[in-house]
C-alpha cells in the first residue's frame, strides 16, 4: 500500500474518532473509507461530549499542520460555516498544542550549530505560544538582551509537502463529484491559498528579511515599532527577534484599562497598512 494510502486511511480513522463521521459522505475522496466506521472504538465520554465545532478544530490539530491551516483559513468564510463552527475554527489561529521545547532546543542546536547554553545566557524550554508551522521560545543574548525564538515544527517541510499532495488530489475530486458544492466552495483555490501562505512561514529566512526591511522603512516612526532581527541567531529553521512587549490588540478589556482610544488605534492601523504598501 502506497504512503498515500495510509495517510488517507489515517485521516479518515481520525475523522471517524472524532466522530464526524459525516465528513465521510461529503468527501469524494474520503467516501471509501466508510467501513472504518466499524472498526473505531466509541470516543471517550468527555470527547463524546464536546461540540461538533470543538472536534473538529480537535481532529484538525491532530492531522497537523496544513490541516490546522486549512482550518485557519475556513474561519475567516463565515458565509460558508454554520457560527459554532466558525468560533471554533478561529481558535486554532493561537491555541495549537505545543511540541516539547527539549527538540525546540535540538532544532536551533543543530541550525546554529553550538550548545544551547553558550548561544544564550538563559532558554526557556516551555514555548511561549506554538503555532502550526512553528512554535516560539523566550531566552536571553550573552549580553542581556531579551529575545523570542520562532522555531520549525520538526519534519515540517516534509509533512506538507505530503499532505499538500493528497490535498490536491482530495479537491480535484471535490470538484468532479461535487460540482455544485465546488463552485461556492473553489477547493483548488484554497488549496493554493493553503500553499503559498505554508511556502512563505516555512522560510523563516525571507521572514527575517521582510522584517528587516520593514525595520527600515519605519525607522524613527512614532506609531510603529519594529522588533530587531539577530542575524547570527538567525538560520533556516530559526528566527530570534527582539522581545517587545504589549498588549493582543484583540484584548479590548486591557486595551481600555490602559486609556487607549479605540477609535484612534483603528485609524492609525488603517493608516499604517496603506503607508506599508505604498513603500
């Protein structure tokens, strides 16, 4: 049996856990697999009791990356999504689970090429957050100077250069047995949506570039400030930037208790944005 094959077998053992079994009937590509059904064991009570929308967010983050991804972007299509759906879905923009921090400290051991100890004065092993494609650790220069470190998933580049493949070929499928579907839903679209959005966060080199030259083009600004790239902290798999510190601009309550004016911090995004794509 092909990779392939198990890793569709893999999803759809996943999906029938989850028991959203449904997902089965909708998918062309994953219709074969409804024997499964019989085979999976009933969930435990407390996953049995969770929301149809928690499951799948649940189910997503455990199929990985590109799917989380895909979960991430199905968020945003709140025409297409029933709204308990939809919240669930955005959760996974800040709250997937975290990889151990000890293979964190392997991957920048490996990239930068010294013990974790001599290339930071102090490494925090828990992640301060843990995204799809990457998670990020805080720690400390030789020298003092605070920092966070965004660093790959392992084996991520492999995984979805997989996954991306069996995608591709789930919505060529959606489109020929689903046609009506298809054409709200444009499969290939998002697909490629998926690509070029996982193709750009796993180059954490040209990430670093991007900041870099967003640095300098708002150098002296008083509206926006632009954490530092430590270029020899920096490699493939690792990116260290300065350490700034603030508040989620989705936290109103902090927002207000802090006397910002809403309405101005809105204006003067708005007005950021523009100015970045203008120079």
């Amino acid at each position: 049996m092909s990779r392939a094959a198990f890793r569709l077998i893999g999803i759809g053992t996943t999906l029938v856990r989850y028991r959203l079994d449904d997902l089965l009937d909708l998918l062309p590509g994953l219709r074969m697999l409804r024997w499964l059904r019989g085979f999976v064991p009933a969930p435990r009570g407390d996953l049995g009791a969770l929301s149809r929308g928690a499951r799948l967010r649940l189910a997503l983050q455990e199929l990985g990356p590109l799917f989380v991804k895909f979960g991430q972007i199905l968020s945003t299509r709140r025409d297409l999504l029933p709204t308990d759906i939809a919240e669930e879905l955005a959760l996974l923009q800040d709250r997937v689970a975290p990889f151990p921090g000890i293979e964190a400290q392997r991957v920048i051991e490996a990239e930068l090429g010294q013990p974790i100890n001599q290339l930071f004065r102090r490494f925090e092993v828990e992640p301060l957050a843990s995204a799809s494609i990457a998670q990020v650790h805080a720690a400390e220069l030789p020298d003092g100077s605070e920092v966070v470190i965004k660093v790959l998933r392992p084996g991520i580049e492999q995984r979805i250069t997989a996954d991306l493949a069996l995608l591709k070929a789930m919505a060529g499928l959606f489109e020929r047995h689903a046609s009506a579907r298809a054409d709200k839903l444009q499969p290939r679209e998002i697909v490629a949506e998926i690509e070029r959005t996982l193709r750009g966060e796993i180059d954490l080199q040209r990430e670093g570039a991007n900041a870099s030259l967003l640095r300098r083009n708002f150098e002296g600004s008083n509206d926006l400030y632009v954490p530092r790239v430590y270029w020899d902290w920096s490699k493939q798999r690792v990116l260290t930037l300065e350490r700034v510190y603030g508040i989620p601009s989705d936290n109103l309550a902090e927002i207000d208790a802090a006397g910002i004016d809403r309405i101005k911090l809105a204006e003067k995004g708005v007005r950021l944005f523009y100015t970045g794509i203008s120079r």
